[in-house]
C-alpha cells in the first residue's frame, strides 16, 4: 500500500505543478482590459480583475486550518488536516480509508504549495 501512496502523492504534485503552469500563463478573460499574455490570475495579483472564482490569497496552515479570500472577496475555510483525517476514519473498508487520507494529504500539500506561490508571484 505504501507503493500506491506514493504513486498517488506524485501524480497530486504532477496535476499541482500543471494547474499551476497552466494559470500562469492562461489567456486573459474575453473582454478583460488586460495585456495580451497575462493571466487573469496575475492580472488580480497586481490589482486588475479576476476572475470571482480565483484564488488571489491563502492564509494559514494545514494544522490550524486555512483560509482562502477569492477575487470576488468571499473567504472559504476548509476544515482542518487532523479534521479531514479523522473523517476519513469513518469510510468501511481499508482501501477507501487509505484513499481518503492520500486525498486529504495531497490537497493540504497542494494548498501550501500554492499558498508558497502567490506569495512569490507578489
């Protein structure tokens, strides 16, 4: 099984680096006042519009809990690592059980990685 988590943990960084590359240099939104090749994300980093689904700051850890402002200025916060475990603890069988935490560590992993990129974007 240790195999599959990092199988798993790999492939989350791989979607997490193209995710990433592909919102840097995305087109600008149809009609935005912006540059042509600047993405709307970098585009809200420096003050212009984005996208209200756009993730412009993260704010927090994965231990005491995280805290994502969108362009639209609504905060999220979704629940805690040790919370999202523990959830997982309420899955039947032991392959969903271990699904679920390679899911919920690779998505805390991926939030801090991108917490560290718009920090270094600014």
């Amino acid at each position: 099984m240790s195999g599959f988590v990092v199988v798993a943990t790999v492939l989350g960084g791989l979607v997490a680096a193209m995710l990433l590359a592909v919102l840097a240099t995305a087109a600008p939104a149809h009609g935005a006042p912006d540059t042509v090749g600047r993405s709307p994300v970098m585009s809200a980093l420096r003050g212009g519009a984005a996208p209200p689904g756009t993730i412009v700051q993260i704010t927090g850890t994965a231990d005491v809990g995280f805290g994502l402002r969108f362009a639209s200025g609504r905060w999220t916060y979704p629940p805690t690592r040790s919370e999202a475990l523990a959830e997982c603890g309420e899955y039947a069988s032991a392959f969903d059980r271990v699904r679920c935490r390679t899911r919920v560590r690779t998505h805390y992993r991926d939030l801090a990685v991108t917490q560290q990129a718009l920090r270094w974007a600014r």
